[in-house]
C-alpha cells in the first residue's frame, strides 16, 4: 500500500504536469489572432476539479509536498491569457472583489477592481482593445514626474537659450515655490490649475497671472513632445485666460521730458540722460539700449545696429543730433556697450529714482509710447514707425500710437 504523503506528493506533481502540458497544448493548437497560455491561480485545497479561464484549480495541501508547498507558505496559481503582442490579462477574487491585471511584455503592468467578474472582464476588452489600435494611454512616467522638475526642466533646455533667460528663470523659480508644483504631473487637472488661478489673481493683475499660466502650458507641452511624457491632452487649455483691462500707455509730455533730462545729469548713472534720449527720440526698448555697443554705432550716419532684441530680428537705427552728441560725451567701457548698466534691476533703481525725484509717475516703457505717438503726429508713415521701432505686428503699434487731441482738432482745421 502507498504510503499517504507520497501519494499526496504524486497527487501534486501530476496536477502540475497536467498545467504544463495544458499550457504548451494551447500554445501550440489553438489558431486565431490570440494564443493563450495558462498559468493557474488559487489556495491549494484538497480534492480537484476541472479549471476554467480566470477561475482557480484547488491542489492538494499537504507539508510533505517538496518545493510546490510548505507548512508556511501556499503558493499561488493563475489563470490568465496572454496574445502575441505580449498582453496579458489576469484574474482573481480577493475579499469579495474581482481584480484584473494587465502586462505587456517588458512593462509596467496596471489593475482595476471590480464588484462583478462580468465588469473586470469588459474593462479588460476595452483596453486590450486600445493596445491593439495603439491607444494605450501609460500615464507611468507622468506619475513619476513633478510639475517642478518639468519646470526646471524646460528652464534648463528652453529658456536658457532666450534672450530673455534671467527673467523667466525667475518666473520658474517662483512657480517652484507654490504648491502646485509639487504636485505629480499627471495630477494637474484643470480644476487645480483653476484653483491656481483664483489664488494668484488676489495678489497679481490678471496680465501676470495669465502670463504664468502659459508659462506653465508652455512647459506640459515641451514634457509632451520633447521630454516623451505621455498626456491625454494639455490641462492649460481647458482653463480660460483672465481678461485684462484696456491697455492704455502713457505718453510723456515735453514739461514732463524736460523734468526728467534735467534730474537725470545730477543722477550717479551718468548714462541715464542717454537712456531715455534712445527711448523717447529712437524708440528703443530698455534691453536694446542695455546691449547697444558703441562697435555697432555709427556716429556719422547716425545710425546704430541693433543685435540684441526682443523678437530676435536685427535692425539698424537712426540716432538723432542729441542722441548722437550724448553719445560722444560718455566715456568707452571696457565692454564696450555705451551704457555701463550690467543689469535691468540697476536700471530700474535709477530710474525708480529718477521719478520720485521728479514725481514723474509715468514708466521707462513709456518714452517707447512717446516716440511712437510723435512720429505719427509728424506725419510718420506707419512703415517707417515700425521699421525705427522694431514692431512686426501693426496692431501692437497701434496700441503705442496715441495722438494728441490737439493734433487732431488741428488736422480737422487743415481739411
């Protein structure tokens, strides 16, 4: 007579064999677009019975069962299905819910519980339906990235090669520091971006606010395209932009320009009568006037090159007499730029200065409404005022070009 736990064993051993077997059968008979493969899932029960697909298949338990049991740990058999494309779905009960896994061969599986087994199979067709078409939405990389580190990331690949690096690296460390930031990139819903919104336009006007939301848009984007991170779509273009008040520039009147050309020869910067002289009479902007080097100046032409600007293109200049004999007054840096500002900060505090001195309220930005507005009043043509000033949109210029209502009533007169 065989003795209990070797018959036991024999038991275990044929019941493992019939799974391999049954395994390699299907894999090799069964014809169609999908081969399926088993693998068997369940608690080792004593007693047998036929296995179905997504069911489990009891074995016999016993502790005399060499490799394929143990005192201390039951292992556990699946049922499952793989196709050629290396998906595969499985299938168990755990505490009353039925759980689908989906792998694909060398990846990252995902699971999805579901009351019915019914349920947890049709959600299983649906999205081997979208592997099959190539729709396959892995948000893994987007789960494993912050908002932050696509921030600097785009800092770093993007904005650094801008002229305008310093400014926006600022603005990205200020994102940085708000809590949005740290969130996942795939948790970037537009309600939370929404939240932003709201949160940010207590303390900023609505231009800034819609400034750092397309700069966080911009950034998604490089991640989508650039970077590979998968996302369904762009959160930032779901949440609509704040409207921004009328923008209406001011223009600085001749008792206000001599004021300021006046304070400005007892100020420490002795380049900041020049400065707004080229924004007033040539309509530079502060980061032209800041890279203008005096190589690039031509002070018999009375012209200037202009190789560092806002939107890339160079451009050459005309300087006026004043300009031109300010010019000659300052002495040449060691870097060779006529103005000896190494930043837009330091700029800014002279000029900040210079208004409280004065009580002047108006902007730098201003002395570019001013030029604009007098060309056009001395009879400028609107090609001419853009070629001086830089504008490759005609409606911006339009927004710098305010007559006066003097001028106006004059050319009322003239018709």
């Amino acid at each position: 007579m065989v003795p209990k736990h070797l018959l036991n064993n024999l038991r275990t051993l044929a019941l493992y064999s019939f799974c391999k077997s049954s395994q390699a059968l299907l894999k090799t008979n069964l014809d169609g677009p999908k081969t399926y493969s088993r693998s068997i899932s369940g608690k080792i029960q004593r007693g047998t019975h036929k296995p179905e697909v997504g069911g489990s298949i009891p074995l016999p338990a016993t502790k005399h069962a060499g490799d394929l049991t143990s005192p201390n740990k039951i292992p556990f058999l699946r049922l499952s299905c793989v196709n050629r494309k290396g998906k595969m779905a499985g299938y168990r009960k755990r505490e009353g819910k039925w759980e689908v896994r989906i792998r694909r061969l060398n990846q990252n599986g995902i699971s999805k519980t579901f009351v019915s087994k019914e349920d947890a199979q049709k959600w299983a067709r649906e999205y081997e339906g979208k592997l099959e078409k190539g729709l396959f939405e892995d948000l893994s990389h987007a789960n494993a990235i912050t908002l932050k580190e696509v921030l600097q990331q785009y800092c770093s690949e993007v904005s650094s090669t801008k002229l305008g690096y310093a400014e926006e690296k600022y603005k990205i460390k200020k994102l940085c520091r708000e809590t949005i930031a740290n969130l996942k990139l795939a948790k970037i819903t537009p309600l939370r971006l929404k939240k932003f919104q709201d949160s940010w336009s207590l303390s900023h006007n609505p231009s800034t606010v819609n400034k750092y939301l397309t700069l966080i848009s911009v950034a998604i984007k490089h991640a989508r395209q650039m970077l590979g991170i998968y996302l369904p779509n762009n959160p930032c273009d779901f949440v609509k932009r704040l409207k921004e008040p009328e923008f209406k520039g001011d223009v600085i009147d001749a008792a206000e320009e001599e004021l300021l050309l006046t304070q400005a020869e007892h100020s420490k910067a002795n380049w900041l009568k020049l400065a707004i002289m080229l924004g007033i009479d040539c309509g530079l902007r502060r980061g032209e006037i800041l890279a203008l080097l005096r190589s690039n100046c031509d002070l018999l032409k009375a012209t200037a090159k202009l190789v560092e600007t806002k939107n890339g293109s160079s451009r050459t200049v005309g300087l006026s007499p004043r300009v031109v004999e300010e010019m000659k007054k300052l002495p040449i840096n060691i870097d060779g730029r006529i103005i000896n500002c190494p930043h837009k900060d330091n700029f800014a505090h002279f000029y900040d200065q210079l208004r409280r001195w004065t009580g002047v309220k108006k902007s730098f930005h201003s002395t570019r409404h001013t030029f604009a507005s007098r060309c056009a009043m001395k009879g400028w043509t609107i090609a001419e005022i853009s070629a001086q000033g830089g504008w490759k949109d005609l409606r911006v210029l339009k927004r710098y070009t305010h007559l006066a209502p003097e001028f106006l009533a004059k050319r009322l007169k003239q018709n």
